[in-house]
C-alpha cells in the first residue's frame, strides 16, 4: 500500500481528499494535517510515501515545506495539489522534488489520474537492482507523464467502474465476480466484465481458486 499525508489548511478540501484517496486501491490515508509544520513533524514521526501538498499553508508556502522535507531527510514524494498557476512557482516546484501537479479545482477523475500515474511510477522505481538500460529508465519516467484517459468500452460506466473498483480494494484477499456483485448490486456477468477489463489494463490480477469439486473459479485481486 501507498502510504498517504494530506497537508491542506482548508478542513472541507481536507476531508475531501482523505475521501479521495480512501477510493482508490492501492493508497491508504496515513494522516491528516493542516499546516507545514505539522506535515515536517509527521514526516519526522511517520515516513510517508507520497505528500498530497497544498502550496497556501497558514505558516508559510508548500514550496518551503518540500525543501524543508528534503533537507530532513525525507524520501517521500510530493504531489501539489494547489490554485497556484504562477509558471515561476510550477519550475520551483519541479525543482524541489514535486513529481506531480494538480491545479484546483479539479475531478475525482483528474485526481485519480495523477495517482493512478504515481502508483505506476511507485511500482516501477521500488523494483530492487538496477535499471537493465536507457529504455528501462525511459519508462520509469514515462509513468508519471499525463495522457489522455482512454474512453471505457461501449456499455461501461465511470460510477460502475468505480464501484468494483471500490469493492476490489476492501476485499483484502481478493473476491470473485460473484462477491463484486453482491456487494456493488450489478450482475454477476456485468462485475465480470468491469473485473476482466481492470485485469486487462494491469490493475487488478486474476487468481484461479479451487474448490472441493468442478472448475477454478477466478478470483481478482488489486494491485494498483
């Protein structure tokens, strides 16, 4: 799991983005904060992952925060979530170590975007040994580029999407088409079909499991 800190000033957007990424599998929240000396004495406290980080903080500007991180040492990565369009601040910002950034107001789509993206680049850089060449490298890099989301297949929804999607991450051991229906209210053939094509696009993962008698029943299992 993609250990998580929001640093956001805002209680409302806080909380939105707690809820935010409590929806996406693979993440989990590890704390809310609402200044940049609370983040640094969490951080100190609690090693992160990612910093979900909002530039306005009542003691001072997110820039300061990212390399005040830095220079205690932290590895956690930092994601802007921000108003701020200044260009010199955006170049500022890449330079301290921001791998992402996401300008308000924005969609859950957008944000699941950006950390769908990070936790590819996550997957990627936590390999063990070295790269085994340029191309390798390229594509560690190319994780963390914004593409176009691809339209979903004729007949699928976004809210049903996010539904399995939902249901997948809870269930810690993996479930069937069948337990994705009963907890999302779809039929078993519609969660197979989501389940199948977050299988396809490298989210989830198929698991024969066997029973006592008959044919293996696929299981899925998250992990994104």
């Amino acid at each position: 799991m993609i250990s998580v800190l929001v640093v956001e000033d805002d209680p409302v957007a806080a909380q939105a983005h707690r809820e935010y990424v409590t929806r996406l599998p693979g993440f989990e929240v590890a704390g809310v904060v609402h200044s940049g000396g609370e983040a640094l004495r969490f951080c100190e406290r609690t090693p992160v992952d990612l910093v979900l980080l909002d530039f306005y903080l009542p003691d001072g500007h997110g820039l300061a925060v990212c390399r005040a991180l830095r220079a205690a040492g932290s590895t956690a990565d930092v994601i802007a979530v921000t108003s701020a369009r200044d260009l010199a601040v955006v170049k500022a910002a890449v330079s301290s170590g921001v791998v992402q950034y996401l300008l308000k107001p924005f969609t859950f789509a957008s944000f699941r975007e950006k950390l769908d993206q990070y936790a590819r680049f996550h997957r990627t850089v936590g390999k063990t040994g070295e790269a085994a060449d340029q191309g390798d490298i390229d594509r560690a890099f190319a994780t963390l580029r914004t593409s176009e989301r691809p339209a979903l297949p004729k007949g699928m929804s976004e809210e049903t999407l996010d539904a399995i999607r939902g249901a997948l991450k809870s269930a810690s051991d993996g479930l069937s088409a069948g337990a994705a229906a009963a907890g999302t209210g779809v039929s078993r053939v519609t969660a197979r079909r989501y389940l199948e094509y977050l299988a396809d696009n490298g989210i989830a993962a198929r698991e024969p499991r066997y029973g006592q008698v008959g044919r293996p029943e696929v299981w899925y299992r998250t992990i994104v």
